[in-house]
C-alpha cells in the first residue's frame, strides 16, 4: 500500500495541474468576447428568452429591432457555416468604440452591421461579409417627437425644408443621404442615444431610423419616445454587412462561416422574412418614398 498510494496521488496530482491548466484555456476558446450596446443586449435578452438561436424563426415581438435581427442573424449563419464557438456578452456605453476593438483584434465580429461605405473604409483591417440587406431593401422613416405636429405633417420632400436633422459623419450613408435632402440644417452628434435624446426634447426636429415593430411603430427607451411620419419613407440606397477583424485568431473562419450561412438563410428566404416579421421591411407599396 505504501507504494500504490505515492503513485496514484501523484497521478492525482498530475491531472489536477493539467486540468488547471486546461481549463482557463478552453474558457478561452469557447467564450469570445462581444462588446455590445447596453440597450440593444437587453432587447435581444428579453427577446430570446431561453431559445435556441438556431431554432429562431418568428422575428415579431415588442422588443424586437433592427440591431436585435442582426444580431440573431449573425449567430445563425455562423452555426450553419460550421463556426461552433460561443460568444460572452459585454453590455456597455459603446458605440463607434467597437470599430476600435474590430481594428485591434480585440472584438471578432460586430453583430451591428455596417453600412457598405463605412464597411469599406476598414477594408485593410477587417473581412466584409456578403450583404445581409441588400441595396434596395432598407428605406427608413423620419422619426420625431410625438409633439412635434409639423413634422407629423410632412408629406412632400420639399416639406423638409423647415425642419433640422441629426445623425454623424461616421455613418457615411446616413450622413450622405440626409446631406442630399433639402433640410434647413444637419446637426453632428456621435452617440446615438444622445441623437434619439435630442429629437425627444426638440432641440432637433427628427432623425432617420428603421421601421419598428410596436402597432403604431413607435420607438420608446426610457423616457424617450419617438414616432414615425405616417406613410413616409427614405430610400437610403445602401446595404448592409457584418464586418470581423482581420486581426483576430478566428477571423479567417468566422467569415468563411458566415457567409456560407448567409448564402443558406437566404436560399431558404430566411434574412428577408425576418427583417419583415420585426417591421423593418415594410410594405413599400403602402409608404410615399419622397427622395426616389
């Protein structure tokens, strides 16, 4: 007994080191990063709800958007490309710093798509996925205080005239198409909570933003509530895409994956059915597109 005992506590011992060791870095490997906006998280958390991210395929619910979709999209053409690893969730403050962190290696994947030219312009430091909204697809609404009756009332473009816009420069297709419109001015704001902000308390008249799912397709986030000009419509003439870091150790295969799964969810019609359950693709027929 005096021998077996030594022999198999320091085999003990051996697989305790080793799974010490081990472990930290299969965590590592399995749980990748995601730096995400602390409002758009919450959403998607009420949304999924305990579901399988590859079982998804109702889109509709109140705390469905835009930002939601994209992120449940990504996750799943990256399943059906064959990328198995997990992600764990950062919520924050963030905005233009995930471009930081895509540029760094430091984030795999924005799960917020990107508008072509601001995709583009990061061309060298990131991979380009192929387009989850196609060019064509996205027309957005013009978004105001619910108290703000004359810019509820605007049915012409050149109604616009009167009224000021917010957004950035860092959104090249939002800075560019609201640049083309016949405003009374554009307002630079980077944050976006800060922009959405202004409109509410009509220090800005409106700002572009997506189609939202709610019955009046109204947009509320704490105090802040906004609604869209009935029947009225930008065409923001663009498309969309996920951007991953060329840095990163998983990017050559995080964008082999998923862009074979974009290929598959829109084969089966998947992409363009949930953009219209969660009411960001509407029904062009019934809205005045008034910049065509």
């Amino acid at each position: 007994m005096a021998r077996y005992f030594p022999n198999n506590f320091s085999v003990f011992i051996l697989l305790l080191i080793i799974h010490c060791l081990l472990a930290p870095l299969t965590s590592r490997s399995e749980q990748i990063p995601i730096y995400i906006r602390d409002d758009v998280y919450y959403d998607y958390l009420k949304f999924i709800d305990g579901k399988d991210i590859l079982e998804i395929q109702d889109f509709s619910g109140r705390t469905m958007r835009r930002d939601v979709v994209d992120m449940i999209l990504a996750q799943q053409a990256l399943k059906l490309g064959g990328f198995e690893h997990s992600f764990e969730y950062f919520p924050g403050k963030l905005n233009f710093r995930n471009t930081k962190l895509l540029e760094a290696g430091k984030l795999l994947i924005s799960f917020d798509s990107y508008w072509s030219p601001d995709a583009l312009a990061l061309k060298e430091l990131v991979h380009i996925s192929l387009p989850v909204i196609r060019k064509g697809e996205y027309v957005a609404a013009i978004y105001t205080s619910p108290t703000n009756k004359a810019v509820l009332a605007i049915n012409e473009l050149s109604d616009l005239k009167n009224f000021t816009a917010v957004t950035t420069p860092k959104w090249r297709t939002d800075w560019r198409i609201l640049k083309g419109l016949p405003i009374k001015e554009l307002i630079q704001e980077d944050e976006w909570l800060s922009m959405a902000r202004m409109v509410d308390l009509k220090w800005v008249d409106f700002i572009l933003m997506a189609f939202h799912s709610t019955p009046d397709q109204s947009f509320t986030l704490g105090n802040i509530h906004l609604v869209p000009v009935k029947n009225i419509a930008i065409d923001m003439k663009d498309s969309r895409h996920f951007v991953i870091s060329k840095k990163h150790p998983l990017g050559s295969e995080a964008i082999k994956a998923i862009n074979i799964g974009l290929t598959q969810l829109r084969i089966e019609k998947r992409i363009s059915e949930a953009y219209q359950q969660a009411g960001f693709f509407i029904d062009k027929s019934k809205v005045k597109i008034i910049n065509n």
